[in-house]
C-alpha cells in the first residue's frame, strides 16, 4: 500500500510541475549495455547466497518534457525499460522498469555540442527468476541514479553516453536451483 502511495505522489508532483512548465516535448529511444549483478538465497541440501552475474543489451523508451533554466535544462520523463535474460547454468533473470526520470542538463557553454547531465528515477520493477520449470516474480520500488554525457548531432538528435545504477527492487523469495553451480556470495 505505501508503495501505491509514493508513486501516487510521484505522479501527483510531476503534474503539478508540468502544468507550470513550458512543453518541450521529446521521445527517446535508448540501446544500453547491462552489467547485472544478480544475488539469489539458494535452498535445498545447502543454505547459501549465490551471484548470478551476466552481461546483457537492453532498450528502453521514454517520452518527455524540457524545461529551460537560467542556467542548464530540467528534463521530466517517463521511461519504460527491459533488459534481456541474464542467463547462468539453467537460472535466468529477467528484469523491467517503469520510471520518473529527471535530469539535470549543465549548461557549460563550449565551443561543440556537449552536455553533461544527472539523473534521478523512481518507479515500478519487476524481477522474475525461473530455472525453466518453476518461475518467481516479485513486483517493487524501483530506482536509478546516474550521469553521462551528450553530444547534439543536429537539431533533432542526440547520442547519448551514460552510466546509471539502477535496482529493480528486492527479490524476498528463497530459491532452490537443484544443480546449480555457483559463485559464493561473500
């Protein structure tokens, strides 16, 4: 219930601001490259944690807003993100976001098109973990935090290259993988 209500409130303020903002508007479309980091409780004949790490692509889609500042721009955005299967001997991950973005974009005033920004994000994730047979899905808070750097190839286009963590929430569940052989966590 606290959860429906942060995000209630999320949405509450971002049309609040919107309302007082100037409408730029904006789609993106993002292609990343996932380091993910996954831990699992494991059950069975041994108690322990495991790492079940991968690197995987991902995309994600956002349609936004911009809003000029004396100094710089404020981006209000709502994203919604998903990464491939992070595979490991027989368990896979899969992981996906909605989020509220806002992003800081520093005006620096250089002679080429370059624009370095932060941001912050808060949302719904949903985790789901599975070895084929048996599947455990787990809604929570998500939330991502980062920064990177903007190139302005024309009027109507930008590359983008960035670096964010983002968590897709807490995974309570106890999983057994019968089989699997794994990293000790430590």
């Amino acid at each position: 219930m606290r959860k429906v209500l942060l995000l209630t409130g999320v949405a509450c303020l971002a049309a609040a601001s919107a309302s007082a903002l100037e409408f730029n508007p904006y789609i993106a479309a993002k292609a990343k490259y996932v380091v993910a980091r996954n831990e699992v409780k494991l059950t069975g004949t041994f108690e322990d944690k495991a790492k079940l790490h991968d690197n995987i692509f991902g995309a994600s889609f956002a349609v936004g807003n911009t809003h000029p500042l004396e100094v710089g721009d404020l981006r209000f955005e709502l994203e919604y993100t998903k990464n491939d299967d992070a595979k490991k001997q027989g368990a896979k991950v899969k992981s996906q976001a909605v989020l509220f973005n806002i992003y800081y974009d520093f005006d620096v005033q250089l002679t080429v098109p370059v624009t370095p920004y932060l941001g912050v994000g808060l949302g719904w994730g949903r985790t789901e973990w599975g070895d084929g047979t048996k599947n455990i899905k787990e809604d929570d808070v998500s939330m991502q935090i980062g920064g990177g750097i903007s190139y302005n190839i024309n009027e109507h286009a930008i590359v983008d290259f960035g670096y964010r963590f983002i968590t897709y929430g807490d995974f309570d569940e106890e999983y057994r993988i019968p089989g699997l052989l794994y990293e000790k966590y430590e």
